[in-house]
C-alpha cells in the first residue's frame, strides 16, 4: 500500500479479519504514539497532563484552629502546608512557630499539600572561587590608615610629611599606589575655628587638600582624639567646617570621641550630622569609640553608649561606629579573646567587637568600621600582627562592614619589640608598610 494512503476502516474485510487488523492498527498507533512522546515530539494530551497532575497532589491535613488544643503527633494544615506537632501546643500558628528537632517550636512542616508538588530544581553552579583576599570586598568599604598631622609635619608649608620610609618626605610620596585614602588626624577644637596641634585650619587645608586632589588621592577629616575634643553646637559653623576641607575627594568625617566630651556635646555632634547630610548627601559621618574585644555586655565604653543613645534619640540612620580595636587593658575579665597563651588574640577580639556591636546595639555590619592599633598597643602584651590582618579582612568580607582603618601610618615601620611607639610598630618583622601592603593584599584593591 503506497504511503500516507492506509485507512483504519475496512468495511470490506470478514468481520474477525477486520477485528484483528483493527488490534493490530491501534497497538501500531500506540507505540507510535508513545515513541513521538518520548522523543518530545508530542504534547501530552490534557487528560494525560491531568493524571499526571493528579499524581503529585497532596492532600492537606485538618485546617489548623488556634482554640483547639493539639498533642504530640497531632497533624494540621496553614495556607497549603501540612505540618505536624512536636509536642502539646495551642495558639501557636505553624506557619510561624515551625522547627525541626531541637529548634524549640511546637510545629514541623511535613509538606506542601493541595498543590502540584514541582520537580526540585537543578543544584545551582558552584561559586567561583574566593580571591587571595578570602573573599569579595564589599562595594562602598574604605581602608584608610590614620596619620597624625603633626608627626613629621613640615612647619614651613604645612604639608603632612612622614619618615616611614626611613627618609622624611611629603606623605603623598610614602603612600603606596593602592592605597587611595588617607584619614587626616585631629582636628580639636569648635568647629568653624578648629586647628590641628597649632596650626590654623585654613592653613592646614590649604597645604593639603589641592595636594591630595592633584594626585587623585582622597582623604577622610577626623576631629577629637585622645588629646583633644572636637565640639560643634552650630550647623553654620559645621558647615563652614566641612567647607575649609571639601572638595570631590573628601571621603567623609570622624569624630573620635575619647577625651572629655559632655553628653551635650555629643548630642551637638549627632544633631549636626543630621541636620547636614541633605547638604551633603555624598559624606560619610563616622563616629569613633573604645570598645571591649571580649564576649562580654556591654562592650562600648561609656563614651560609645553615649553616642549611640544619642543617634537613637535624634533618629540618624546615616552613620558608621568606628570601634577602636586596640588597648583592652588586662586580658581578663571578658576585656578580649583569649590566645593559647592566656594573652589577647587582637585579630579575634577585633573580630568579637564588631560582633558585639551588632547583636548588643543592632547596628548593621554594613554601618561597623573597625580600627585595630598594628604591632605593639598600648597595653603590655598585646600584639596585632600580620596573621591578625587575615582575621580581620575575612571577616570585614565576609559580613560585609563599611571599613577597615589602623592606628598609624607612620607607624608602619619596624622596631623591636617593646613599649608603642608613635613612629614604628614595635614588632619587628612586618617590614616597611607591611602592614598597609599586607591590608592591601587581603582586601584585593
């Protein structure tokens, strides 16, 4: 028979022969129906579709009824899922109150129900793999050292210099290529009339800010410090603060909060950083304070508890708290993290402060910069060394914090162990700006 002219019908054949052959058609039709589906040349027909369907659709339990008391083992249904009771339970609404074992809620969810159950997806792709850094430094973070202006500042011009290198020379010079910012440390003083250790703010700004611009490095304004308050109780006069040093390179302003300011003044501060940021929407406004490195609460200091009462009494939300990782003192009493040998871990504790931040006073790691002192603190026996800059870029990356600072630039330079000095790190073994490469590296810029 000539191709595409074969009929099923043929009324002309004895009625047993027609019987077979008309089997004999439908099973051929069949395997042809069911090879074309196979080879996803054929839709499923819609009852087919709905068998299908009727296969994967669970049935839902009892609906869920908050007045009825349930025992262990009990099983209900929320909103087309069925769950099942890990122990006596009433009031309580699976869909919020649901757990595995051990979670300590009263509800398990068994499964979906009245619903076509999907196919689980395909597995995602794994992640490319983390570069040196451990991970991806999160958009917007800022490392930036501190340099105090009055080391090494050349009392003719006013420009920042420093030694680092062995050589005095303009800090411009000593800065490594990667390293784009620079805080600028301290402005005390009124705001609107500060100076920096003498010298006259419109002096100092105009020694430097036109040299950073020039070469494309961008610089962070920080006022107070341990020797110094910093106090502004006038938004014209903040603003004719921010003006002696602005310019499209000015990352931000600090306030580092540590020696003698009333709660007056801080609430000054807070209120003049809200009252500015409309004006100045670009700015970040940092907030720096001492902080204990150990799991302990509180771990502000009191100078830090005053800034964050006072930031949740004016309702800023633009902010970052700077913590200064350094100085805990005895390493007792919850003051830091302990390493194997009873002394401060500085890379852990500065880790713990940031952590403490966010689960004490609920500041979003996103708002945590962290500021450890390199080499030798203050405190007898406590050390941050170079495998402490791993611990703490990990975990920057990792939770995605605003920022990684340290006390000082000019300070890293190597001397031998010993009391802090103001001009090297008192460890020895980093290098010259082995600390600031070493950052650098770890972030990836």
């Amino acid at each position: 028979m000539p191709s595409g002219s074969w009929s099923p019908t043929l009324p002309d054949q004895p009625s047993q022969e027609r019987k077979l052959k008309r089997k004999l058609i439908q099973g051929l039709m069949l395997t042809l129906a069911c090879s074309a589906i196979m080879a996803g040349g054929v839709e499923a027909s819609p009852l087919m579709a709905a068998s299908a369907q009727a296969a994967t659709t669970v049935a839902c339990y009892a609906a869920w009824d908050a007045s009825v008391a349930y025992t262990g083992g009990a099983t209900v249904s929320y909103n087309g899922v069925n769950y099942k009771a890990n122990w006596w339970t009433q009031g309580n609404n699976p869909s919020t109150s649901n757990g595995g074992s051990g979670s300590g809620q009263p509800w398990t969810i068994v499964q979906t129900c009245g619903v076509v159950t999907p196919p689980p997806p395909p597995p995602p792709p794994p992640p490319p793999p983390p570069p040196p850094g451990g991970g991806t430094t999160p958009a917007g973070f800022v490392f930036s050292p501190y340099k105090d202006g009055n080391i090494n500042l050349n009392w003719n011009t006013y420009a920042m210099s420093t030694a680092v290198t062995g050589a005095t020379q303009t800090v411009l010079s000593a800065m490594p290529a990667k390293l784009t910012t620079l805080t600028w440390a301290f402005a005390t003083g009124a705001c609107g009339s500060e100076n920096w250790g003498g010298v006259s703010a419109s002096a100092f700004a105009a020694a430097n800010v036109q040299a950073f611009v020039n070469v494309g490095k961008k610089y962070i304004v920080s006022t107070g410090g341990a020797a110094g308050s910093f106090t502004c109780t006038s938004d014209a006069d903040f603003k004719k603060f921010i003006q002696t040093y602005y310019s499209a390179n000015l990352v931000g302003i600090d306030f580092d909060i540590e020696a003698g300011q009333t709660t007056a003044d801080i609430n000054n501060l807070v209120l003049r950083v809200k009252n500015a940021q409309a004006a100045y929407p670009n700015l970040r406004f940092s907030f720096t304070v001492a902080t204990l490195g150990g799991n302990v609460s509180p771990s502000l200091g009191y100078y830090g508890v005053q800034v964050m009462q006072s930031i949740q009494a004016y309702g800023l939300t633009n902010y970052t708290i700077n913590l200064m990782a350094m100085d805990y003192g005895s390493p007792a009493g919850g003051n830091c993290m302990l390493n194997s040998s009873g002394g401060c871990d500085m890379g852990a504790s500065a880790v713990q402060s940031a952590i403490n931040l966010h689960n004490q006073n609920g500041v979003p790691y996103k708002q945590i910069e962290v500021t450890p002192m390199i080499g030798g603190n203050d405190s007898a026996n406590e050390t941050f060394s170079i495998a402490d800059v791993a611990t703490l870029v990990n975990f920057a990356q990792q939770n995605g914090l605003a920022g990684i600072h340290y006390w000082s630039f000019d300070r890293d330079r190597d001397c031998a162990p010993g009391s802090a000095s103001p001009t090297c790190n008192t460890y020895g073994t980093a290098g010259t700006l082995g600390f600031t490469n070493a950052f650098i590296s770890r972030l990836g810029l």
